[in-house]
C-alpha cells in the first residue's frame, strides 16, 4: 500500500513539473485546436465519407495518403490526407520538379500530371487536408501554424526558415491565406516566421 501511494506520489509530482513547464497560451491554445477538431469533425463527417467513396471509384488505392513531414523541433510524424494523386505519383515527382510553379524549394504544380480529376477537385476547395485534423487531434499539428514539409525541404531551408519549426505546423497558415501557390519560398518564409 505504502508503495502504491508512494509511485502515485511520483507521478503527480511528475504530471504538475510537466504542466509547469507549458505556458498558459499553449493550454489554450491546444484546448481551442482540441474542441474545434471535435466540432469540426462531428460536423463534416458525412463530407468525409462522401470524399472517400468518390476516391475509391475512380481510382485504385488507399484513400488516405500518409507522408512524412517535419514538425515541431524538427521531428518527424505522419501526415494525413485524402488521396488526390495516382499510386505512383511519389515514384514520379522526380521528373518533375523542374516543372514546379514556385520559385525556391518547395515543389507546386497546378497541372500536374499525377493527380486524379477527383484529386483536382480536392484540392481546388482544400478538402485533401481534412485528414489532418487526425493529426491536430495527436498533438502533431495545430489548425493554424506553418505548413509541415518534407525531411528533403528542411534539409535544403536555409538557416532563416528553420525558425518556421518553432511552433507546431498547421493545417492552415498565413500564406496560405496570402496566395497559396502564388507566392514564392522567401515570402513563404517571411509570413511564418512573422507568425512564429
């Protein structure tokens, strides 16, 4: 009995360190992604299912697509999304990159050849990135915060856009809603870091 109370003892000392240690704007701000991601979901969840019939008949393959991405500090995690391209697409973006619509080094193609019509859609209205309110839901990402990249872009950001891993990244971000594809890697840069 003596050890039970003694190891649940520990632990509470443990868990109030732990919280010590985590702003109250940081609460808050986890509590807001949390109870957003919840309303969110229970209120779009026909929309989701809708969106994974209509990937599954037009093409074979999962409906999820699942990449690694950098997050917060640097560390990897899985990223969600509808599936919007063919199942060979990532064996193809090679060939691609000198096709890409953005300056620097983060590759944007609005014709590209790899995505499905229903993908085209997808993407025209945003509605691949739902599944990443699974990874808002882990802890992973925030609704709002820098877009997460791929390891290869984090290895090739010059010192400046390491700032952007500062914070979690988001499903949404300021250049987002800047101009989205129109605008170039160095702007990109500029409106995270200022948001960091």
């Amino acid at each position: 009995k003596r050890y039970l109370w003694g190891n649940l003892a520990f632990l509470a000392r443990s868990a109030r360190h732990s919280l010590a240690q985590i702003s109250r704007q940081e609460v808050a701000h986890r509590s807001l992604d949390l109870a957003l991601t919840g309303l969110g979901l229970l209120a779009i969840w026909p929309l989701l299912l809708a969106v994974a019939v209509a990937i599954k008949l037009e093409s074979r393959g999962p409906v999820l697509f699942r990449q690694t991405r950098i997050g917060k500090g640097g560390k990897p995690f899985t990223l969600y999304k509808f599936r919007s391209m063919y199942r060979d697409a990532e064996a193809r973006r090679e060939a691609l990159l000198a096709t890409s619509d953005r300056d620097g080094i983060c590759f944007k193609s609005a014709k590209d050849p790899r995505v499905t019509r229903v993908g085209r859609l997808l993407r025209r209205f945003s509605l691949d990135e739902l599944p990443q309110l699974l990874n808002v839901l882990r802890g992973e990402m925030a609704l709002v915060g820098p877009r997460p990249a791929l390891p290869q872009e984090v290895e090739a950001y010059p010192k400046r856009a390491l700032e952007r891993l500062a914070v979690k990244p988001g499903l949404t971000g300021m250049w987002q809603v800047a101009g989205r594809a129109d605008i170039g890697f160095d702007k990109m840069v500029d409106l995270d870091v200022a948001y960091v």
